[in-house]
C-alpha cells in the first residue's frame, strides 16, 4: 500500500492516507482522524479492515456526515483468481 500511496502522491494527489498493520499507531489513527474530518480522497486500506468492527463504524460516520463512499478497489483480487479464496478470506 504504500507504494500505491506514493505512486499517487507523485501524481500530484496528496489527499491520500493508508490504514495498516504495517503504520505505527499514530500513522493509523491520524489516518482515521482524516477519515472522521472528510479531509481524503484515496484510503487505502486491506479488504481485512472491513472485518473490524471500529473501522466499520468509522464509515458509518463517514456516510452519515459526508454521504456514500462512491467507490472501492479491492487490489487483491489478482491474488485470490491465482492462489484461492484462502489468500484473503475478507473477500468471500
């Protein structure tokens, strides 16, 4: 993910954060505190995340204030049509 985050930054786009077990905890909470303002326009984050319930209800916020999150990437998919829905279980 943070090569992805980088990639767009280089674009120009600097609206972008990444929650991660690989961020320290204060990366993953300044990126959920961009998240609660309405202040991104790229999250990246793992299909994983959807399982936790927080994050799940940070998005909740997120649509009752700033309206429907209009699009999701799943960038693993290449993965799961190669190596099996064992690969990312989040996806199934």
């Amino acid at each position: 993910m943070q090569d992805q985050r980088e990639r767009l930054h280089n674009l120009g786009l600097d609206a972008i954060a990444e929650i991660s077990s690989a961020n320290d905890l204060d990366a993953n909470m300044l990126a959920r505190q961009q998240l609660s303002a309405g202040s991104l326009r790229f999250l990246l984050i793992s299909p994983e995340r959807f399982l936790i319930e927080s994050f799940r209800q940070d998005l909740a916020n997120f649509s009752s204030t700033f309206g429907h999150v209009c699009q999701v990437v799943i960038d693993e998919c290449h993965c799961v049509s190669e190596w099996g829905y064992e690969f990312a279980p989040a996806l199934i």
